[in-house]
C-alpha cells in the first residue's frame, strides 16, 4: 500500500516519527511535507496529500497539523475524499469499517506518540466492512462531492 503524508509545522514533529515507523514497517509513502517547524498553512500539505490520493497516486493519506482539525475540513473539501479526525483507537477502526475513509487525521498537539502509531496501524490496516447499510452511506457521501 502506498501512503501520501503531510503536515503543518503543528503536525512536523509528529509526522517524523509517522514516518520512522512507516519506514519501519515497510510501509511505502511519500513524504509531501512541510519539512521544518517554520509557521506555513496546513492547506498546502493537505491539498498536496489528497490530490496524491484522488489522482491515485496513493491509496491512503495521513495528514497532521495542531489539532488535526484544518487538516480534516480542508481534506474534505476535495473530491473523493473522506477525512476522519483520529484520537483513539475505536474511531481508527470505526472509521474504515463503516466510512471507508481514504484520509486519516490528527492532531501532534492533542496524542502522544505511541497512540499515533497505533492508530496508524489499526486505520491502515483495517479493511472496509462493504456490508449494504456502509456502502449505501458512502455513496451518498460521493452524491455530495
Ligand atoms: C497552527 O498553529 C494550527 O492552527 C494548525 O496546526 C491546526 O491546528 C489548525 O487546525
């Protein structure tokens, strides 16, 4: 699986470790950025990452700003896109169980290391549930794109 990642200045240092452990997991990605902790707008790396995703040059994006939230609300606004905010480890499976979420974010503000990497794992590898009532609400979600 290939994975697109992004961030702001308030997601870097969080994104770097993402991508130590994608690294260490085989896991192949691009790395869109930002690439020091210097102030830029979360829109960029977002747009970057999710375009890398609709033009199917990556089946999954990880973005990670402060809170995750300008991250998830500019993810959503392009098509083909579905961002879920991610704290725990329930709405990390939740999320690609039931939304069939192509975008994971969050916030290096809000979680600690460990908790990122194990949401990463479950939301990346936890397959869509494709039961009828799931599939039926995604595809009123892409009506809407
Ligand atoms: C940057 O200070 C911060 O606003 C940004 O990382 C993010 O949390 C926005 O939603």
């Amino acid at each position: 699986m290939k994975v697109a990642i992004g961030a702001d200045h308030g997601g870097f240092e969080l994104k770097e470790k993402i991508v130590a452990y994608l690294k260490e997991k085989s896991i192949d990605y691009t790395d869109y950025g930002t690439y020091d902790m210097t102030s830029c707008d979360y829109n960029d790396a977002a747009l970057k990452v999710t375009t890398a995703v609709s033009e199917k040059q990556a089946e999954r994006g990880i973005l990670i700003c402060g809170t995750g939230i300008g991250m998830s609300i500019q993810a959503n606004k392009v098509k083909g896109i579905r961002a879920a905010l991610v704290h725990d480890l329930f709405t990390a499976k939740a999320t690609r169980l039931h939304n069939d979420t192509n975008v994971l974010a969050m916030g290096g503000r809000i979680i600690g290391d460990e908790i990122a990497k194990a949401i990463v794992d479950v939301w990346l590898h936890t397959e869509f549930s494709n039961e009828e009532r799931h599939r039926r609400r995604v595809e009123k979600l892409e009506k809407n794109d």
